[in-house]
C-alpha cells in the first residue's frame, strides 16, 4: 500500500516538474493583411510571436516566397522590417490562390 501510494507521488511531481518547466517560444508567422484584396496589390505580415499573431519580432526577409495560382514562384515588390514585425508587399495579376511562404525556419 505504502510503494503504491510513494508510486504515485512520484509520478504526479514528475509531471508537475514537466509543466512547470515548459519555456514560452517565439513561433512564427505569416498572415494576409486582407482576405479580399480590392486591387491587384496584397499585403501580408510576417513575424514571431508568443501569443498568435500578436508581433513580437520581425522575420528575417531572406527567405520569403511568393507562389502563384500555377504554383511558380513570384516576386515580391517590397519587403519592410520593422522592429516587431516585416511587412511583405505584391502584384497579383492574375485570379486564384496565391501563397506567401518564409521557407524553412529553424529554431
């Protein structure tokens, strides 16, 4: 009854020590800043968070991609970083689903 009882004790503070030891992590980011863009012009943000698209840091603008409706890449016009956040900007000139990517990050 004793071992039981010590048992199960162990296993509750190592689970408590698990949680207690958890580490909050930057996780990145890249959302539109407009679902149903007016023009042919559309904005995205890109960042790292610790509470989900609340910026915290910009990206690094090295690695950002821009995939067309036919899935080839294109330009992106310009690219500011701000401290908190990078803001991406492009010319979409045809209809479809485009796709920003920042590649692969690691970390």
């Amino acid at each position: 009854m004793m071992a039981n009882a010590l048992r199960s004790f162990v296993v509750v503070c190592a689970l408590a020590a698990g949680f207690l030891g958890a580490a909050d992590a930057h996780t990145p980011f890249v959302k539109p800043l407009d679902f149903l863009p007016d023009t042919n012009t559309v904005y995205a943000e890109a960042a790292y968070s610790t509470d989900i698209f609340l910026p915290v840091v910009g990206m690094p603008t090295s690695s950002f991609e821009l995939l067309g409706p036919d899935g080839a890449s294109m330009p992106i016009q310009r690219t500011t970083t701000e401290s908190y956040e990078t803001t991406l900007e492009a010319n979409l000139a045809a209809q479809g689903t485009y796709r920003f990517s920042s590649g692969e990050l690691y970390g």
